[in-house]
C-alpha cells in the first residue's frame, strides 16, 4: 500500500481518547546494524531530532519482541524526507511471528517522500488488529536508492483491551463513571 | 556557669528568630567550651531547627545522651531519618539496656514525656505493634490532652477513643510547661517544676510582689529587671537586684504556668547572672528590647508598661502554638492586671521572648504532625484571647486611667457568637480587674488572694473551652476515621461558624463526602476550601481525586499548577499532577509524576495507592499489585488500596482472591456502596447470581444515588433471563441517568431478547446517538450484526422495510440511519459471500 506522511498525522490520538497504549516499553528492541550513537536509544527517545542510522546491508531490519503476545493495532514512523533525503525509507515491510524463524510478512508500505508521521495499520487477514510475540520493521529499501536508513521515532500502538470489558463496561457519561471505581 | 547562662540566652535567641547559622556557630563554641549536657542538647537543637538531623544524630550519637532532652531530641532525629530501632533504644532502651516501663519514662521524661510518648507511638505504628503503639498514643494523650496528633493516631490505627474522656482538663496534672530553656540553666528548677501543682499558699507571697505598684511607663529595662528582682516576700524595692531565692522561683513556677516562663526563665536567666553585674549588663545589652517578633505582633501589643498583660498574653500567644492559648491566655489576660503589668515588663526584657519563642518552636516542632488543626484551634485561641483581651485591656485602661499609646494590632476581633463561658470570663475579667484594682491600693494580700482564684478560674474555664471544642472535632474526627461519613458531616458541620470556616475542617468534611463518593458535594465543600485558604496542602490530592472523577481536567491542571509552584517538596501537588495525567489519560506521565510523591515522601500511603491504579492502567498488573502493598504496608487501613488489590485480581480472573480483598476493604469502610457493587459484580461472576443480587441491593440501600448498583442489579436480572423486572430497573435507571449510552444499549439487548425487535433498534440507536465513537461502539454493531443475522434465518425480505421503518422513526441522526443501513448491507453482502 502507499502511504505519505503528513505533518497533521498525530501519533497521540488513540492514546489520548484512551483507545490506544503505546506499548513499546514492554518490548526489547534490535536494530540489524548502527553507526555508534545513533542505535536504539536515540529511536525510542521520543525525540524527532534524533535517529537511527543503520551502518549495513540492506534490508535494515527493527524487531521488537514482547514478553507476551500483544495485540498491535497500528505502527507508526516518523519519516522526513526533507531533512534526510537519501535516508529516508521508501518501502517498509512489517513481518510478524513468534520468533527469528517464523515472521510473516503482513504488510508491505511505500512511502513517497514521507514528512512527518507514517501509521501503518497492522491487521491481519480477518482485518483485526494482529496478535503476535515479535515484530519486525524491515526497510527494504531507501529514497534515491540510498545505501543506509535514517528513522527518527518508531512507536507500538496496541488497542486498550479491558479484558472483563463485558464486566466492567466503560461508561460515557460522568454520571456513571463516577461510580465505576474507587481511587 | 557564668559563661553560659548569656550565651545560652544567646543562641536561644538566634534560634527563636530563626538565624540558625549564628545559632550553630554559638552552639559549637558553648560546646566547646563547656562540654555539658545542656550545651549538647542546645547545639542538637540548632541543627535540627535548621533543618540537619542527620548532623544532629551524629553528634548526639557520638557524645552519648545522658538527659533526657538529649535522648529525646535524638529519638526525634532517628525517626526523621528513618531509624527505627535506634530511637526506639533512645526511649525506652532495648532488650540489651533494660526497656523502660511506662512509668519509668514518665518519671525520667518529665514534662517531655507526652511528645516522648507520642514519639514512641510513631515508632510502634511504624514496626507494625499496633498494640504498643495505641497504648503510647493514649498515655501521652492523658498526659497532654493538647496533643491532638495523638488523638488522630489512635483514630487512624482504627482505635475508638473516646473524645470526651481524651480531651479532659481535670484528668491530668498536665501544666505546659514552658521552662525547656530554662531546665539548661538548672536543673534544679526543672525538677522543681516537676512537682506539679499549684499551691496556693506559695503564690500569695510572690502575688504580693507582683501586686506592688507598677513603675512608671517610662521605666526602662533596667529598672524593670531591677524590679523583678526585689525580694517577692518584700515588698517592691526597687533597684534591689538581689538574687530571688530558687523557692519563690518555684512558686512563680507554679502560679502560672504560662506566665511562670517568662517570668522563670528570666529570672533564672538574669538571677543567675546576678553576681556578676557586668555579666548581667552584657546579658541586657544583648537582650534589649525586642523588637516585634511574630509573636508580639499577633496580639494586640501595647509595650508601654502601664497596659497590662500584652506580653504575657503574647508569650502565651507563642504557646499558641500549642492548643493552650485560650486557657492560658484568657487566665494570663484575667489574672491581675498588676501581675500582667509587671509581667509584661518583665517580660519585654528579652529572655522572655527567647524563652517563649523558643519554647513555641519547641512545641510546633513536635506539633509538626498536625499542623492545621493546631494552627486551627490555636487562632481560635487567638480569636478569643483578642476579644478578651481587648475587653480587659480595655477595663483595664479605665481603672488605670493611664494615657496609653497603645498600638494596637489588633486584629478585630471578629464579631463571632461567643461561648458563653467566655462571655463569662470576660465579665468576671473585668470584675477581677476592678477587684484588683482597689485591692490592690489597699491591701495586696487579699487582692492577691481573690487574684489567683479568679485566676485558676479562668484558667480552668479557658482550658475547658478548648477542650469541648477538641470534644466536639474529636468526635467528628472519630466518625470519620471509621467511615461513618454522615455522622461525621453532621457532627463538624454543628461546629461554630468561626472553626467551620477554616481549612481543617473544611478539609475533612470535604474527605467524608469524597469516601461517601458524593463528589458534587466534596467538590463545593473543596473550593471554598481553596478560598479560605489557597496556602493548604493537606487534602488536595483528594480534591484532586473528586475533580477525577467528576473529569473536570481544566480545574485539575489549574490546581495542579498552582500547588506544584506552592510546594515541591510535599507529596500532594505531585498526587495532583499525576491526577491531572491521568484523566487526560496519559497514563505513562501520570506514573512518573506519582512516583515523584512517592519519592519525596515514602510514607503518603495514598501515592502508592494511586500509582497502583495507574500501573492497573497500564496493565502492568504485577507492578500495580506491589504498589498496593506497599500502601497497605504504610497504612493498614488505607482501604483504597485494598480494593486496588481487588481490583487488579478481578482483571486477573482470580475472583475468588478479588471477593476476599474487597471485603477486607469492606471491613474498613462498610458504608461504601461502589465497595458493594464490585463484590456484587465480582460474585455474579462467581455465579452466584443471588448473593450478588443480595449485596446489590445493600448497595443500593446504603448509596440510592448510585446508578452503578442499578445497572449491575439490572444486567445480572437480565443474565438471569428476569427481563421484566431488569427492564423495570432500567426504566428507573433512564430517569436517573438520561445520558448514558450503555443503559440504552443494555435495554435494547434486554428487548431484544424479549423480541421486542423495533424497541431493540430503537435503544441501540440512542445508546449509538449518545456515543457514536465510543469504544463500546464494537459491541453494538457486532449485536446489531448478530440480530440481523438471527432475523436473517427466520424472515427474508421483510427486514429491510421492518428494519429501515423503526429506524427512520426513533433516530434522529440521519448519519446514523445511514450508518445503520450501511452496515445492514454490508451484513447481508457478507451474508450472501
């Protein structure tokens, strides 16, 4: 599929209407290759001014593993062709599987000069979001043909499952949902 | 000795104008030079005033702690940084050194024993013996009713003291004694001032000296120190700077105990400086008058000599601080204003206020727990004391008919219904002075005499006052640690409008609405709390917590904003700012900033509490489970926490361990009707349908406001196919709650079921029109799709007219008619695939 980004992308939205729970920190990161001080620390810092660069043979792969299986309902990239030119991912494939060896590709994005946030909806085939223990990010390819990646922030987007959501309906109103809990 | 008693005066001095870098200097070089106990104790005390216990600790620890203070200055510094056993072992020694007895501390402690008491009560509560920890608590509440942080103890450890029996003047021997500064100087007279009660016999002959004629307004210092020191079984002579004999030093002691301070100490302090003229000088020079301290500025202060009583009302305006004010007060104001005149030119002559000052610290340092309440009662104290005294000063002015150039800072006093026992007092006041007045221009001995019964009179009259009102909150406060939340709203809200008003009060009757979770109420009650008093951090993270639930996010980061620039280094603007997060929903911030209260103090048991709740958030469930504990480990009856625990069980599915921790959290607070729905839920669960059925409608009797019981009593009728009677619950519940989208959305299921097909659309589609995003929008559309499937199989063509007819009828949205219709299609495409 073709994705660009936009600059009024907003990453946050799920999580703010309390849809949505950035689940990168229950995951471990791997990058493929990096040059050293641009590694996984500077793409997970929620800074836009840092990045990974990698420093390998394409494809350049990100794999993030859960210590449990996680329902992931979108991925997002920050992408800016303007500033990283030749850096830039042109197409990401995102595989996901248990481990290493059983990782399926479930989507295969373009970005065309991509300017700000790219989210790319993680579904699987009965267009629910998909379930898995590990997912990898791999750039398949650059703009311009460029050799290594530049990615400035990656973030894990899983839906907020109550799992007694039958038991403990979410109210709308602030009449009921006074009531729901105690704190 | 001659060195030390200006010196010591000195740093007194420094520490009570809060200059505690001379202080320490001082203190160092005094304890340099003379190695003593006292000099010990006095440079502990600089360092922990200034904020150092560590450094306190470690020179109190090296050189050993012979006296009493010392050991309990030093037990102080190891609970603050959080050394358990030793200041344990300070106290009451350990199994190594022979544990003290109760009795034994009493005796040795002395006057200090109550806050040692309250100390060890810390202590015990801290090392889980509840036990020991009541029995301290309520030994230093009977030895110092005064102690309200003792009461709030008992009553936090689930303790049921009895206010009216705790808040006794007569049960004890208890007179404040303000002599800490001066037991450096001799301990003699400490002793002295042990043996307690006041003897009538003994106060008449220094009455006598204190009843002689006032010097001019014009006498200096100098004159009036010189007059002090005549011989108290003489009459006045002045310029006699004789030294006072150590026994009428006790009787001054004994007559008033407030007034005694300032009167002792300076005496002590410039008796003992007496054979040394020049020593003396030195020590006038250093203590010139001085100037208005906050303590001279509170009361009404008129230092011109012939006003009476202003400084000893101000001394006792320092012990304000302590809840004695308005007893000792109004007995200091009542007493003669001889007495007070002479007193207070005693007492502009600077030990006094060194002592008194320095003797309030003391006392507000151990008052550190409680500190709105006793600032509470004591600008009661101070409210009444002002309006006494402005009635004495004011009689008095007549009878002395002296021009006074008075400046008077008085706050009005504000024109407050008055107990009638202080209305008394005031007349009684003015005839004491009256009496006084003409008893004294002809005989001072029998003037004495009516002086100091009138005197005890008053002074017992005050005490009581105070002590009713501590009656009164006490049994206010009780309810509400027990959770009786009505009683307690109906026992503070029958306090006088001049306590209701204030920020403690207003606190916790905010606190009994937010447990009875009537948060419109709890919100008003908070807010005008923020007006009253916008300075007051106790009770906002609950605050915070009502404007949660009540999702008011603007007044929650405003109030999150103005706290954090207030204080950063008390818990609650933390709590508050994690509340702001986390309505907001950003839960990962929330807990950082949840974790900060925490850091910042380890012992606010509801941090905990709501960084569990967060974690649960997060579904970092492990984490939010050890958070929970360690509320619980810091306060066993926080049942907040308790029902976290439930909580994050029941997510977990273990619902047999969620039932058994929200009946624990029950036990704590039995009246709470959300703790009643969560059991109901949790037992319907457990499928045991009827019980559940049962605890709901407790529920519902204890909190009819609550919808919540309603909804969960209407969808267990309905899992148990009782659809009239669920659907009747829901009718009542639509009247209750119009706007909630899953009360539509739970009848149209129930209709459904019932077959009532064109009802079921109709509330589907107005539970979707009141929530068309919401997250519970899945459900509806999988019911809606399950429905059209079920009808699928038994009719064909005849849906799309039955079901686009009720549609066009009940939604008012059109989007929504299409929406419907959308999805119907698109069912019945996937249908046909």
């Amino acid at each position: 599929m073709k994705v660009t980004g936009t600059p009024d992308v907003d990453p946050y939205k799920g999580e703010r209407e309390g849809k949505l729970r950035e689940v990168g920190n229950q995951a471990v990161w791997s990058l493929s290759s990096c040059k050293p001080g641009f590694g996984v620390d500077q793409l997970r810092d929620g800074s836009l001014d840092t990045y990974w660069q990698s420093d390998g043979p394409q494809p350049h792969l990100v794999n993030i593993q859960f210590r449990r299986k996680m329902t992931i309902q979108d991925i997002g990239i920050y992408a800016d062709f303007k500033t990283d030119e030749s850096y830039t991912p042109n197409r990401i494939s995102i595989r996901v599987g248990n481990h290493f060896n059983d990782l399926t590709e479930v989507e295969q994005v373009d970005l065309n000069e991509p300017n700000g946030w790219v989210m790319i909806p993680v579904l699987d085939i009965h267009q629910r979001p998909v379930r898995s223990f590990m997912i990898q990010i791999a750039v398949l390819s650059n703009h311009q043909n460029g050799r290594d990646t530049h990615m400035r922030q990656i973030k894990i987007h899983s839906p907020v499952q109550d799992i007694s959501a039958a038991k403990h309906p979410s109210f709308t109103s602030v009449d009921m949902s006074q009531y729901a809990t105690l704190r | 000795m001659v060195i030390q008693e200006p010196v010591q005066a000195a740093i007194w001095h420094c520490l009570n104008h809060y200059d505690y870098n001379d202080a320490i200097f001082l203190a160092e070089r005094l304890f340099a030079e003379v190695g003593s106990d006292e000099a010990l104790y006095l440079l502990g005390t600089c360092y922990y005033r200034s904020g150092k216990p560590k450094q306190a600790y470690t020179i109190l620890k090296n050189k050993g702690v012979p006296s009493p203070q010392c050991r309990y200055l030093l037990a102080r510094c190891c609970l603050d940084i959080n050394k358990l056993s030793e200041a344990e072992s300070a106290l009451v020694g350990n199994i190594l050194h022979k544990p003290r007895s109760q009795d034994d501390m009493v005796n040795e402690f002395g006057d200090v024993a109550c806050f040692a008491f309250s100390l060890l009560g810390k202590i015990f509560s801290k090392t889980e013996r509840t036990a020991r920890a009541t029995e301290s608590y309520r030994r230093s509440l009977k030895l110092n009713p005064y102690l309200w942080s003792s009461y709030e103890s008992l009553c936090h450890l689930g303790e049921k003291p009895d206010p009216v029996k705790m808040f006794q003047v007569n049960s004890h021997n208890y007179i404040p004694p303000e002599n800490v500064a001066s037991s450096q100087n001799t301990p003699t007279f400490l002793q002295v001032s042990n043996t307690g009660s006041t003897t009538n016999t003994a106060v008449t002959p220094v009455m006598s000296d204190y009843c002689t004629p006032v010097p001019d307004n014009s006498s200096t210092l100098s004159e009036i120190q010189q007059h002090l020191f005549s011989s108290p079984y003489v009459s006045s002579q002045p310029g006699n700077t004789t030294e006072i004999i150590t026994p009428s030093q006790e009787n001054i002691m004994d007559m008033t105990p407030i007034s005694n301070p300032a009167i002792t100490v300076s005496i002590m302090n410039l008796s003992s400086s007496a054979p040394a003229q020049s020593a003396k000088k030195q020590f006038r020079a250093l203590h010139s008058l001085s100037p208005l301290t906050p303590n001279f500025g509170v009361l009404p202060l008129d230092l011109s000599p012939a006003v009476c009583g202003q400084l000893s009302p101000l001394s006792h305006t320092s012990s304000s601080n302590l809840l004695k004010v308005p007893g000792q007060e109004i007995k200091t104001l009542s007493k003669k204003p001889m007495t007070r005149r002479s007193q207070q030119q005693v007492t502009t002559s600077h030990p006094k206020p060194a002592v008194f000052s320095q003797s309030g610290n003391t006392n507000s340092n151990t008052m550190k727990d409680v500190q709105s309440p006793v600032q509470q009662i004591g600008n009661n104290g101070l409210r009444r004391s002002t309006r006494l005294f402005s009635a004495s000063s004011s009689s008095v002015k007549e009878n002395n008919k002296s021009p006074t150039q008075k400046k008077f800072a008085v706050p009005k006093a504000p024109a407050k219904k008055t107990k009638s026992k202080l209305s008394r007092t005031q007349q009684e006041l003015n005839e004491i002075n009256k009496a006084e007045m003409g008893s004294v221009e002809t005989k001072p001995p029998p003037g004495v005499t009516t002086c100091q019964i009138q005197v005890e009179l008053l002074q017992k009259q005050s005490a009581e006052g105070l002590m009713t009102l501590l009656q009164d909150i006490g049994r206010g406060y009780l309810a509400l640690a027990q959770y009786d939340c009505k009683k307690a709203i109906q026992l503070l809200s029958s306090l006088p409008p001049h306590h209701l008003n204030t920020g403690w009060v207003k606190c916790q009757i905010g606190r009994a609405y937010y447990e009875m979770a009537d948060y419109q109420k709890a919100e008003k009650v908070f807010m005008e709390l923020r007006q009253l008093e916008p300075h007051r951090l106790d009770g906002m993270e609950l605050y915070s917590t009502v404007l949660w639930h009540l999702q008011r996010e603007v007044q929650l980061s405003a109030l999150a904003q103005e706290l954090t620039e207030l204080d950063r280094d008390a818990p609650e603007p933390w709590c508050v700012t994690g509340n702001c997060f986390s309505s907001q929903k950003e839960h990962d911030v929330a807990i950082k900033f949840f974790q900060r209260a925490v850091q910042v103090d380890a012992n606010c048991a509801y941090a905990y509490t709501l960084l569990g709740h967060e974690y649960a958030a997060t579904e970092e469930l492990d984490k939010a489970l050890a958070c929970f504990r360690n509320a619980i480990r810091v306060d066993p009856r926080q049942y907040n926490a308790w029902y976290g625990l439930g909580m994050v069980y029941y997510k977990q599915e273990k619902l047999m361990l969620a039932e058994v921790h929200f009946r624990k959290a029950l036990t704590i607070n039995p009246q709470s009707s959300v703790l009643l729905c969560h059991i109901g839920v949790v037992q319907h669960a457990l499928k045991k349908s009827d019980s559940a059925l049962q605890t709901l409608n407790k529920a519902i009797a204890a909190d009819p406001k609550n919808p919540l019981c309603k909804f969960h009593r209407a969808s267990i009728l309905f899992a148990n196919e009782k659809h009239t009677e669920a659907l009747q619950e829901l009718e009542e519940l639509k009247e209750i709650v119009p706007s909630e989208s899953l009360v539509y959305f739970l009848t149209g299921k129930v209709h459904k079921k019932l077959g009532n097909t064109h009802l079921a659309l109709m509330n589907f589609s107005w539970a979707m029109d009141l929530d068309p995003k919401g997250a519970n929008n899945h459900i509806k559309e999988a019911i809606d799709k399950r429905y059209v499937t079920d009808d699928e199989e038994t009719g064909t063509g005849d849906e799309p007219s039955v079901l686009e007819d009720p549609i066009e009828g009940s939604s008012n949205d059109s989007s929504l008619m299409e929406a419907d219709d959308v999805q119907l299609q698109a069912m019945e495409t996937d249908e046909e695939l």
